[in-house]
C-alpha cells in the first residue's frame, strides 16, 4: 500500500495504491490534508475510499503539497563522514557533527520545487562534482509522528560544499536538487525501517557507470530522533519529508553528467528514477503555476 498523488481527469487527487490499482480518498484531496491526520485516524481513513483505476494509466506526481516541506539530515552514516572529510577543506566539522547530541539538519525544498519518478533532477552549471545521495525519506504528520517513507534522491555539489561549509545552501539548495518517489509507505507497511537496503545505480549511454549499495542498519542516528529534532522547534501544519542521509558516496573522481540516469531502490520503500539535466533553465517548468499537467480538483 501506498498513498500517491496524481492526476486523473485534468485535476490532482490523492489515492491509495495498491495491487496496481489507484482510489482516490474520498476526504483529503491534498498530501497536507492527509499529514494534518494523527496517525491511528490516519490508519483508519486510508480506507475511506471511491473507485479504484489502473495505476498505469495515471500521471504521479510528487507526494508532497501544500506547506509541506522536504529537510534533509546530514553526515547520519560513516561513509557520509568520511566522504565530506576527503572533500571539505573544513573537515573537522564534519567529524564533530558525526558524533555529537544535535544532528546536522536543514531545508532541503519547498513542496513546488520537488520532482519525482520519471522527472529531471538537474546539476549545477557552475559546479565540477555533482552526485546523487539515495536516501530513505521520512514522512511526519503534523503532530511529529512518523506516518510513512518514501525514497530520496538529495542531489549534492561536493565541491561548492568542500570549499566551505557555510555554502551548504548552495550545494543543497536549487533547481532540481530534490527528488521524491511517487508513493509514500505507510509505517505499518515497513517492519523494519532500520534494516533496509538501499541501492543506487547511474546509467550513462546505456552502460551503468557507478553503483553502490548500503543498510540502513549503517545509521548513525535513530529515525524517531531525527523526527524529534526537527520538529522540536518548528511546526509543522502540514507535515514533513526529512531526507535522513546517504551512506553511498562515489569517489572525488566521478561527477554526474547530463544525460545520466540515476536509479535508486530501497526495498520495501520503493524506486526513483531521474534524468540528469545541467543548469537552471531545464527546470524552468518548476515555476509554472498550477504544475503543466495538472490543477487541484475536490474529492
């Protein structure tokens, strides 16, 4: 099971998946909406259901709406730590961050400038060494609790961030830096968040040229901890996405390109899959006000 938002009939609902079928809910018609829900209602609404459509035929988009915003968490595993070490010219920061009480967290995307399956993430123009980050993604509710994961690709410029940590803005933050899956899993769905494998592949003229694969069970850092850290001095009305760190990161010797297709599964989650385009103007469509292909319609 999963909770998508897609587009049916020109407008935008919010359904559940599942066995290849889509129904839309028949009380929210927005993710907010469902993450306004405290979870055991939650649980019981997903079953509030109208008819269900083939799965193939619907536009997705992504699971994230409203004032729902996507942060991310940062050196949450070992290989993290180290990879931020080979590159920063800072690297004693990271160190400290790895293993002290307050995690490293911030905004990584407001809900309009977030893609999904299919869509393009984009690389800077003005930066040698760009990667992908795998992550799993965990959603909260408004009222701090975790309701469901989803996949997270948090695309990074290491070498704008290895010049400096203050420009962790920078190397984090723009046009086609975040992508999410189409679905988010439910809690109750995942038995073990802390023990799933995470896999990352990056296609270039059909030949896959990097790979690599972790656990989650690598975390530094317990979920709910992570959760309690962000909501602690924030509200949250409509929810949140918190990316919570990748342990895949590639040597300082490879650098994403335009054209590469970045593949990320984590079992039990789900798949994303994203071209890479280069620069601002390929994500230009961002900024289109309701999104090209779709415009909010009532339950």
């Amino acid at each position: 099971m999963e909770i998508v938002r897609y587009v049916q009939d020109g407008g935008v609902r919010v359904g559940v998946r599942k066995d290849g079928k889509v129904a839309a809910l028949t009380w929210a018609s927005s993710i907010a909406e469902v993450l306004a829900q405290p979870l055991e209602e939650l649980r019981e609404r997903l079953a509030d259901l109208g008819p269900a459509t083939d799965d193939a035929g619907l536009t997705h988009l992504p699971p994230v709406d409203g004032r729902t915003e996507v942060w991310a968490a940062g050196v949450t595993y070992e290989r993290s730590r180290n990879g931020r070490v080979e590159e920063s010219t800072e690297s004693s920061v990271y160190e400290k961050v790895y293993d002290a009480p307050r995690p490293e967290l911030f905004l990584k995307a407001v809900a309009w400038r977030v893609v999904t399956d299919g869509e393009p993430v984009a690389v800077r123009d003005d930066s040698a060494v760009d990667v992908p980050e795998p992550e799993l993604a965990v959603v909260s509710n408004r009222f701090g609790e975790i309701v469901g994961y989803t996949v997270c690709n948090d695309m990074s410029s290491r070498d704008i961030e290895g010049q400096n940590p203050l420009y962790i803005p920078q190397a984090k933050i723009y046009s086609g830096s975040c992508a999410l899956a189409t679905g988010i899993v439910p809690v109750w769905e995942v038995p073990d968040p802390h023990d799933l494998t995470v896999t990352v592949e990056v296609a270039r003229e059909g030949a896959v040229v990097w790979s690599g694969q972790t656990s989650t069970s690598r975390l530094h850092r317990r979920l709910d901890d992570l959760v309690a850290a962000l909501h602690h001095p924030t509200h949250f009305p409509d929810g949140a996405v918190l990316a919570t760190g990748t342990g895949i990161v590639p040597g300082l010797d490879f650098a994403l390109a335009e054209g590469d297709r970045v593949d990320i599964a984590i079992d039990g989650v789900g798949t994303l899959s994203n071209p890479v385009v280069s620069g601002r103007e390929p994500m230009a469509w961002l900024t289109e006000t309701p999104r090209p292909h779709a415009r909010k319609v009532q339950p």
